[in-house]
C-alpha cells in the first residue's frame, strides 16, 4: 500500500475548517464527507480527512452536526455516492477499495507505517506524521495570542482555553470545572476515591498513571526536563514550564476583576477565589473546607491519616509534609562543630 502523502500544512488548514466553541452538553459528531466515517474527536476527524488527501475538498457542507442530523445529513442529496466496498466486520463503507484497505487496518491490528527513527509503527500515516515530530521537535500549530507552539492540533485547541477561560466540563458532584474532558474524568475520581496506580517504594496511590510516574522521580532522583537558559533540571515537564518564565517575565493570565495578572495559571485560580471566597474542596471528615484542592490534600494527610511519605536517610524518622522532613534534617547538623569562614585579607 502507497503511504499517502500529507503535511502539517493541510491538518493546520483542515482544523480551521472543522474548528467551532462546542459545548459540552451538545452532542457533537464530527463527519466525513467521502466515507461513512464519523467521531466525537476533533483531533481524529483532523487526521481522518488528511488521509483522503484532496478528496475531502469536495465536499463544501460543514462537517459538525448534531448526533440527531447525523442521519440526514449521511443521506443528503450532494453526499450521495455509490459506497460499493463494504467492511465486512462493521457497517461502515467507502467509495474506493483504497479506503476499506486503510480501514481494515483498524480491525487486523497491522501497522505497516513504521518510524525510520525509532521502533514504532502505525496503522494509519496521519499518525506516524504526528508521531515524527516527537523527534523534529517540529511545532506547526501556533497559538496567536502568546508564543507558544503546538505539535498536535489538537494540542492548540486545548492551549486556547487557557486564554478565553472556557472550561466546558462541569462536575456534577462539585462546583468545579475543566478546559479539557479528561481533567474532568480524572477529576470525578477524587469524588470515588478510587486510586488504582500503587508505588512500589511508599504507600502514595494515585488516580494516573502519569502522577504515579512523576510521582516515581521524587524517588529516583531523576529530571529529565532541562531548561536551555540555565542549568536547572525538572522531574515534570510542567515545573519546566513555570521555571521557563523566570526568564522571560510574562504574564499571559489575567484577572478579569481587577488588574492583576499571573505567570502561572493555578496563580490566577487562586487569586479569584480573593474575590469570591468560595471554599470548594470540603473535608469528608471534619467540618474544614478549602479554596485549593492541594491545601485539602495536606490537610487530609496531616490531620486524618497516618501516611508519611517523606523518610529521613539519616534516621528511621518519617514525616506527613516535606517541610517538616526538611526542618528535621537540620537537628543531624545541629551537633557539627561550627567551621569560621577562612577570610582572605582586603589587600595583600
């Protein structure tokens, strides 16, 4: 099978087409005009549409409909086209044989697009472009309102909300909400309680597997995301972020109730609770209530469990907060003898 060619230009040009401001309450579909295929991802739609190359310009009717118009929209007059190859393991079709092959990729598990640079393989090309840039370092998506830049549409997409505040994803059990659905489904999580991702080395459990794997390198030491200005390290990509500022001084989150504006964004979720005073995250245990999910975190760990995560190497003592371990390692100092700084005279 022929690879088809595409480039990050046509999934730039494609997104711009099929971006709209959907609400999460609207069931929204997102479909193809050449085939039968349909999805609730923007990101999968994107790179569905780049795999038909130029056919998907024939169509000029929008691509985003309601579940409910998903029907008629599939049988309109100017979408009609004789869809001969059928997959024999689904009831979806295409208009040409080349499309069900690609398809059938789907349900063989085969990966013919391999990687020249590492050892992964694809089933479609869309996904293997995506997947080069993870080497390139190449980021085509570029946000027009601050400097950041984006490998993946759909990286861009989620990046905007950080400037409008639009978070679309509300809890239904509390008053919070997300700019993205999986920090929403991460979030119901803190609600079941449940916390699948054990450590190995301490009794920590998480609700990701990613917090579990960040979790990991307070263990081993490890940071592997090193600024390019300094030489400072991180064990998140996050801490890397925030550090990155202390070079260039932005401050693109702002306050929309007074003047005051934040290099980081959990610095501006914290300011405009200053302005209502809302207390959200309310312990199941006893009658305190916090603005910050983190601060109810401390305070459930301190006041109501017995975890102490935090071990001292020089003694068998463990502590609930890191600040309380830090004080500690100061009392094996404690009985040094105090060592004067040798100074070296003014003049010679």
């Amino acid at each position: 099978m022929e690879p088809i060619q595409s480039s990050s230009r046509d999934e730039a040009a494609l997104l711009g087409k099929t971006s709209c401001p959907l609400k999460a309450t609207e069931d929204i579909w997102f479909g193809c005009c050449t085939c039968t295929y349909f999805t609730r991802d923007q990101r999968e739609i994107v790179s569905h549409l780049v795999a038909h190359g130029d056919e998907q310009v024939k169509c000029h009717h929008p691509s985003i409909f309601p579940r409910s118009q998903l029907k008629a929209h599939s049988n309109a007059q100017n979408h009609k086209s004789d869809k001969l190859f059928k997959c024999n393991l689904c009831p979806q079709a295409f208009a040409q044989n080349s499309l069900l092959r690609t398809h059938n990729l789907t349900h063989s598990g085969e990966k013919p697009y391999k990687c020249k640079l590492c050892s992964k393989a694809f089933a479609h090309i869309s996904t293997l472009i995506n997947h080069k840039r993870t080497h390139s370092g190449e980021k085509p998506y570029k946000c027009n309102l601050c400097p950041r830049a984006f490998a993946h549409s759909g990286g861009l997409i989620y990046h905007k909300r950080t400037h409008t505040g639009e978070k679309p994803f509300k809890c239904g059990l509390c008053p919070q909400e997300f700019a993205h659905k999986n920090g929403l489904i991460h979030h119901k999580q803190t609600h079941t309680g449940v916390k699948p991702f054990r450590c190995e080395l301490c009794p920590r459990e998480f609700t990701r597997s990613s917090s579990l794997k960040s979790h990991i390198r307070i263990h081993s030491g490890e940071k592997p995301y090193k600024c390019n200005l300094c030489p400072q390290a991180f064990a998140q990509q996050s801490q890397l972020r925030n550090h990155n500022v202390t070079h260039t001084g932005e401050k693109l989150y702002k306050c929309k109730l007074c003047s005051k504006a934040f290099a980081y964004r959990g610095g501006l979720n914290y300011h405009k609770k200053t302005h209502t005073g809302e207390k959200p995250f309310k312990c199941p245990l006893c009658p305190k209530a916090f603005s910050e999910n983190f601060n109810l975190k401390k305070h459930t760990q301190k006041m109501h469990t017995d975890e102490k995560p935090y071990k001292c190497k020089l003694c068998s003592k463990a502590f609930a907060r890191k600040s309380h371990l830090e004080s500690h390692n100061q009392t094996h100092n404690a009985g040094k003898p105090f060592k004067p700084l040798l100074l070296r005279p003014l003049f010679p």
